[in-house]
C-alpha cells in the first residue's frame, strides 16, 4: 500500500478541563522523555490555557509541541473570558483545536464562529486542528455526510488552496466523544475518504493527497493500530487516553507501526 502523505503520524492529546500545574508539569515531563522511543511521530499536549506556561517550560526543548484547546477570532477587545490568537501563541503553542464538539454541543459554537477562528488562527501563523463529527442521531438517520459536508464548507469557506494547506482536519464522531464508543476502522476510513474526497473536489487532489486528517473518539492503544492502518488516517486527537503518558505514548508507537506497514 502506498501512502503519498509525506508526513509522519500526528497525535495530539487533548487534556480537556484536568490537572493541576503540579500534575501538568509531571505529566508533560514523563511524555517527552517517553517520545524518544516513539521517533518520527508528531507529539503535541493539548492543555487548558491555566497550563500552557507551565508544559512549555517541560517541553520547550523537546521534540512535543504545545498546543491550545480554543481561541476567539478578535485579536483583543471586552471579550471577558476569551483567549486570542496572539495569547495562544505567546504562550508557546503551534496548533489550536476549533470546532471541538464539546465546544459546539455544550457551548452552541457555530459553524460560523469556527471560521472565523480557523481564519484568524492562520492569520497567525497557528495551525488549526478544524473538527468536525456527527451526532448518534444523524448517523442512525443517514445524515453522517450531510452533516459533516456542511461543516466541512461552512468552516472552511473564504479559505484558498494555500490556507487550506495549513489546516489539519479532525474527525470526531459526537457518539463516540468520552464514551468508550470507537468508531470502527471501516466507519471512521469511510468518512475519512469522504472528507479527503471533498477537498480534492474543492481544492484539488495535490492538496487532498497531502491533507492530515485525525480521528478522534474513545482512541486507546488497542485500536490505535487497527484505526491507523486505514488508507485515509493520518493520527489521533487523543481525550482520555492522553492523561497517562503510557498510554498516549503507546497510541503514538501503534501509528508509527501501521504507518510502516503503509508506507
């Protein structure tokens, strides 16, 4: 099987609303030093913004990126609450997640606002991680690609092919988002070739061919290789499974194993 991605498994680990800086710092710590024996793949920790200063003191001079979980689209302004583009970036990240479906289901984020975000996040210089998935309902229904076709357009529309580039996309079934569901490798390499078929129809295949795309939902180290394996995937956004260093540091040596056998 031939694999014309160029670049190595991508895992990202989304820390969610957990840990002290105390249990950040130990964390981050065992999983740099874990990361040299998965070499070659992409590591990046994904922390609430109370936590970004303290990992990036651990990981700085690590191979791991940092990256953050949210951002506004306004560079500043009497936005109580909110964490801009510029702050993330100050502090140390190089990606930011967008569109999460716990920030869409539990906070009413639009499709709408996650463009606006993925626009200002390239603006500087942060990679998106634009995430997109379907409820239990609309895949019961028959409305999996319904429903992710137009976040797919909406969330990305105004982009060029030179910005879409820059983007790495996430799919994330809502069913299967910290419930121990996992799609299985056929579901999930269905709906990644649909989403990889629908940038080569908007943006043309080069781009398509060249796209990172995560799965995301319930990923643990004993499906990691099974998912992996698939032609379309190309990494994890990891939930649960990355509060452990063993464990996200074993999801990341499963990728590398399947990306051999892919390459």
């Amino acid at each position: 099987m031939t694999n014309k991605r160029p670049h190595p498994p991508l895992v990202a680990g989304n820390w969610k609303m957990h840990l002290s800086s105390e249990e950040a710092a130990r964390l981050a710590s065992q999983t740099a030093k874990g990361a040299l024996d998965a070499p070659g793949a992409e590591l990046v920790l994904i922390p609430p913004f109370t936590l970004l200063h303290a990992v990036k003191r651990v990981v700085s001079d690590t191979p791991v990126q940092l990256g953050a979980q949210n951002m506004h689209w306004e560079d500043k302004g009497a936005y109580t609450g909110e964490v801009s583009a510029l702050m993330v970036k100050d502090a140390g990240c190089r990606y930011v997640v967008l569109g999460h479906s716990e920030r869409r289901h539990l906070f009413g984020e639009t499709d709408a606002a996650v463009n606006k975000k993925t626009k200002a996040a390239l603006r500087h210089g942060l990679t998106p991680i634009f995430c997109l998935g379907e409820t239990l309902e609309e895949r019961d229904t028959g409305r999996t690609f319904e429903r992710l076709g137009s976040q797919f357009a909406a969330g990305l529309e105004g982009l060029d092919v030179g910005s879409v580039a820059k983007v790495v996309l996430a799919y994330e079934p809502v069913w299967a988002i910290g419930t121990g569901k996992t799609a299985s490798p056929q579901q999930a390499q269905e709906v990644h070739g649909f989403l990889r078929r629908s940038l080569s129809e908007r943006y043309g295949k080069p781009a398509a061919d060249c796209a990172i795309i995560l799965y995301g939902g319930s990923v643990k180290p004993d499906n990691a290789f099974s998912l992996f394996r698939e032609k379309d995937i190309d990494g994890f956004l990891v939930g649960g499974a990355s509060l452990e260093a063993a464990s996200f540091l074993q999801i990341a040596k499963e990728a590398l194993r399947a990306h051999k056998e892919k390459r």
